[in-house]
C-alpha cells in the first residue's frame, strides 16, 4: 500500500493525504504551514476539530467540505461554497472519491460525543485503499460491520477510547491490516501509549506510528 507514505500526520487528530492531484485534510488544527486542500473532511464541531482559522491556513475557494450539517454555516460565513452536509449511513462521491460516512460517538464519556447529535467518522476509497479516519470515538458496536484496510485510530482516553486496549480492540472489529494512531500527545494520550497500541496488536495488525509532520 504505497499510499501509506503519503498519509501525514500533522498532530492531534488532523490527517493530511495525498493521492494523485488531490491534496485532502482532515479536522486541519493547528496548522502551521499554508496549504492548498482540495477535500476538507470535519468530523464535529468541537474546536480542535474545527477551527476556521486553520480552516483558512489550507482551504480555497474551490476547496471542497464534508461536514456535519452542525459545522455548514460556519464555513459558509467564512466565504467558502462547496459544503456539503452529511450524516452517519451516507454514502457520497467527493471529486470522484468514494466516500463512507460512518457514526462517531461516546457510549460511556456521552457528555463529550452524544450519538444524536450525528457526529461523523469517514471511510474514503483512494487508490483501491479504504482508509478510515475514525473521529473522536469509542469502540462503538456500528465498528463490527465497517471494513477497511486502514485505520487512523484515536488513542486518547479523555475524550475518545477508554483504553488504549479497547482502541486495540476497535482495530480489530474494522479488520484493518494497518493501524495508524492520532488523537495522542497534545491534550491526552502519550507516545508510550501509541508504543503499547503496537504491542497489543504486533500478531494481527501493522501499527505505523506517525512522527508528527
């Protein structure tokens, strides 16, 4: 899977990808280089998910959004058009891109992600690749009937899993063949928890931990 080293991690829970001519973020949070994204994906509203002030550091006129319907008026006010609100079960094409809309909540930490209010996690197909950018999410029970080859996997235990055993445990229900942890080292989680993530799961998956980019 060449498209492997072409996933960058940026810190927290923002991704950036690039596959062929497409330049594509996600939840862009302190972004410390200009950029010129042509898909942005938010998974919810919350601030280091969402920031217009990032939002502006990669976006164009022309740049593409996929967000909760939460997040539209947000970016439209800040002058961008192409927005497009989804939901959990959507299933889209984004610039010839398939893309899987999935469900991203809380079971036990419910006050943080509340499942209604239909916060997201996203399952795009690049390059025969499925790669899944799971959001701010616990192991969640809709994770036993996604696939994908990838999975870029929180491991903060504040706001996301409650282990980094059940993140283990997330990977395995997605069946991912590589697993790339996010959402540790600036407001929870820690390297030694991404080294321990790798551990739990060096007879089933391929851990790549990212250095930030």
């Amino acid at each position: 899977m060449e498209i492997i080293d072409r996933i960058q991690w940026l810190g927290h829970a923002t991704v950036k990808i690039v596959s062929g001519n497409k330049c594509i973020y996600f939840d862009p949070h302190q972004i410390k280089k200009s950029d010129k994204a042509d898909i942005v994906f938010i998974t919810h509203n919350h601030y280091d998910h969402f920031s217009v002030e990032d939002i502006q550091k990669v976006a164009h006129q022309k740049t593409i959004f996929v967000c909760p319907q939460d997040c539209v008026s947000e970016i439209e006010n800040a002058g961008y058009e192409n927005v497009k609100a989804v939901a959990p079960g959507d299933k889209i094409i984004v610039d010839s891109i398939p893309v899987e809309v999935v469900p991203m909540y809380n079971i036990v930490k419910t006050n943080f992600h509340p499942k209604h209010n239909n916060w997201v996690g996203y399952i795009l197909s690049l390059e025969g690749v499925r790669i899944y950018h799971a959001g701010d999410t616990e192991r969640i029970p809709e994770m036993k009937n996604l696939e994908c080859d990838i999975v870029l996997m929180p491991l903060g235990q504040t706001y996301t899993m409650n282990s980094v055993e059940e993140a283990a445990e997330a990977v395995n229900d997605v069946k991912a063949r590589v697993a790339i942890p996010i959402h540790y080292g600036l407001y929870e989680g820690t390297k030694e928890d991404a080294l321990k993530f790798k551990d739990l799961l060096s007879d089933k998956t391929e851990v790549i931990i990212k250095e930030i980019g």
